[in-house]
C-alpha cells in the first residue's frame, strides 16, 4: 500500500476545503479544487516539498475552481475532473465570481473529463471515479480504495449534505448518489468533504439526518 497523506487549505470567502494529497513514495502529487488564494496553496507545497503533478477538480462551483486555470499556468500541470456535465459552470467563473465579489477568477476547460469507473493517478496512488451527480450535475468522488478514503467535494458533508438549490442540483439525485455509490463504500471509508471538517461513511450512516433510513 501507498502511503497517502494530505493537507487541507481552506480557500476563498466559502472556506472551500483545496486539499493537498500526494503520495509519500514518491512525493508526487495534486491539487484538488484550487478555487483561490493560489499563493496560500503554494506555501503549502513548499511546506510539505510536494511535487504537483496535476490538479483535481470535483465540481465546477466557482469556489472549487475559480484558481484553477491560473494554477495550471503556475504550474504547467493538466486538470482531471470533472465529468463533463459541469461544463456550463466552468464556462462562467468568471461572472459567477464576480456576483459573488470574488477576485482572480478565470474560466476553465480541464484536459481531461471523467466518468464513472475511470481510474486517476497521483504518484503510485490510484483513485477510483464515482460520478455522483445531485449538488451538481457533474460531480465525482475521488476514491482510493488502498488507503480507504475518499474525496467527496460537496455531495456529503459531516452531518450534512451538499445543497442543491443552485442551478442543475437536484436534491433526490443527490439521495441516490449518496446511496448508491458512497455508503456501498463501507463504514471504515474516511472522506475529505468540501467544506468543515472531515468524517467517515459509518459515521454519517449512523448519524446524518438525511442519511437515516436510506437503504444502500
Ligand atoms: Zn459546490
Ligand atoms: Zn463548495
């Protein structure tokens, strides 16, 4: 097994939760959801002598996002993520950030899209994709099963879910994804959630109000 390690930066006004994961076998690494404050993720991969080897985005909501274009110019690393359902978000950074007062946003086209069942790499690691639309049509969890931990982005929170009042959510897709392909992890999986502290599947099976009752 690959040893995994991670650091969380929290970014822009939505304290959106830029994870830092790299493998420590090889000290590669990526970037996942740079949605701004580039300058604070860049002394996290100078403390932690990371070498980015690409950034991952979950969704394309403008605070996971909106920093990602001028990171891969930064760094000269492609973008992986997300499924391609989430293009209309990308396409608008830049206006949805400036109703929001957001600084630095640019649009952005990843190199390359993903679908359920694709299979990621940073370094010796291997990251399984879920598609798991609902918070957003084109959302996918990160899942790498060696190490029993997962990146969720938006769709499930510590005792909370993803919101889906924005445009394209869609709260019983939401349910469904969360059935379907999370809890079907099993309860020792640990996420990484978008925002607020991280959790594990059993955890919120057992005490996520809008997760009791579902039958997975
Ligand atoms: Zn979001
Ligand atoms: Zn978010």
């Amino acid at each position: 097994m690959t040893p995994a390690r991670a650091a969380i930066i929290p970014v822009t006004p939505f304290q959106q939760n830029c994870t830092l994961l790299w493998c420590e076998d090889t000290g590669r690494g990526a970037v996942v959801d740079p949605g701004g404050d580039l300058d604070r993720i860049a002394q996290a991969i100078a403390d932690m002598q990371v070498t980015v080897e690409k950034i991952l985005l979950t969704h394309g909501h403008v605070d996971h996002t909106a920093g990602a274009e001028e990171l891969r110019e930064r760094l000269g690393v492609p973008i992986e993520g997300p499924h391609h359902a989430d293009l209309f978000l990308l396409e608008h950074l830049v206006e949805t950030a400036r109703d929001y007062g957001m600084a630095g946003a640019r649009n952005v086209v990843p190199d390359r899209w993903l679908v359920d069942g694709d299979t990621v790499t940073v370094g010796d690691m291997s990251l399984d994709i879920l598609h798991c639309p609902g918070h957003s049509p084109g959302s996918v969890v990160y899942v790498n099963r060696a190490n029993r931990f997962a990146l969720v982005g938006d769709v499930l929170f510590r005792g909370s879910i993803g919101r889906t009042d924005l445009t394209g959510g869609n709260h019983q897709q939401l349910l469904d994804s969360i059935a379907t392909k999370l809890l079907p992890l099993g309860d020792e999986f640990g996420f990484i959630c978008g925002h607020g502290p991280s959790s594990n599947i059993g955890d919120e099976r057992a005490g996520n109000p809008y997760l009791q009752g579902m039958v997975s």
